[in-house]
C-alpha cells in the first residue's frame, strides 16, 4: 500500500513540473500569472460588493422606509 501511495505522488509531482514547463513554454510566466490571480481578487471582490448592493436594495424594497434594515442577519435575535 505505502508503494502505490509514493508512486501516486511522484506521478503527481512529474506532470505538475510538466504542467509549468508547457505554461511557460505558451509564453507565460510566473509574474503574468500572479497579476492574474490579483486581478481577480479585485473582480472577484466587485462582483461581492455589487451583490451585497443589490441584496440591499431588495431588502429596503420588502420591508419599506418605516423598518430598520435587520441586524446581524443570522435571525438569532427573533428568539429572544
């Protein structure tokens, strides 16, 4: 069994150096690929606000100007 688990890694090990060799033989490179990864923190980011936006937008819509917006939006304060 401890065979076939080191054989599982070496194999996992080979085709990921395979994988980077033929990244960055397509002509990316490691500095490419972290801009990319922040960039789509940033997107990624926008996206949670703009959803968090319009999910404040529907709530001000249901409950109307007379009620104040729920705090915590567990519900843990409806039992008390």
């Amino acid at each position: 069994m401890g065979f076939m688990i080191f054989l599982t890694l070496l194999i996992s090990i080979v085709a990921l150096i395979l994988a980077y060799k033929a990244y960055t033989r397509s002509g990316g490179n490691i500095d490419e690929l972290r801009s990319n990864i922040h960039e789509l923190g940033i997107s990624t980011e926008k996206i949670r606000q703009m959803t968090a936006d319009a999910l404040s937008k529907m709530e001000k819509s249901l409950r109307g100007k007379d009620h104040p917006p729920a705090e915590g939006g567990d519900g843990s304060n409806e039992n008390k």
